[in-house]
C-alpha cells in the first residue's frame, strides 16, 4: 500500500478525494429528490385541477 501513501500531504490528497466524492455523490442524489419532488407536484396538480371542482356549470 505504499502507492496510497502521500507522505505529509497524506490529510489534504485523501480530503480532496473524499470531497469530490461526496460532490459527485451530491450531483447524482438531489436532481433525482428534485425530480421526485417535482413529479409529485405534477401529479397532485392535476389530482387537484381534474377532480377538485365538481361545478362544470359557472353559472
């Protein structure tokens, strides 16, 4: 294991990996939360607009 071993900069080169990691992790994660989201609110939406007025006469 001595090619993973970065001497004195061992804490920065390992939190710099750790970091883009969790970035890239990040990236991946919230769009997917956002789209659930947005999916959702779509849904309820048209729940809301196709079935939440039963008064088809304005008059």
């Amino acid at each position: 294991m001595e090619a993973l071993d970065f001497g004195k900069y061992n804490f920065y080169i390992w939190a710099s990996y750790g970091l883009t990691f969790l970035i890239l992790v990040w990236n991946v994660v919230v769009p997917f939360l956002e789209k659930k989201k947005l999916l959702k609110s779509i849904k309820r939406r048209n729940y809301l607009n196709n079935n939440g007025s039963n008064d088809t006469n304005p008059n």
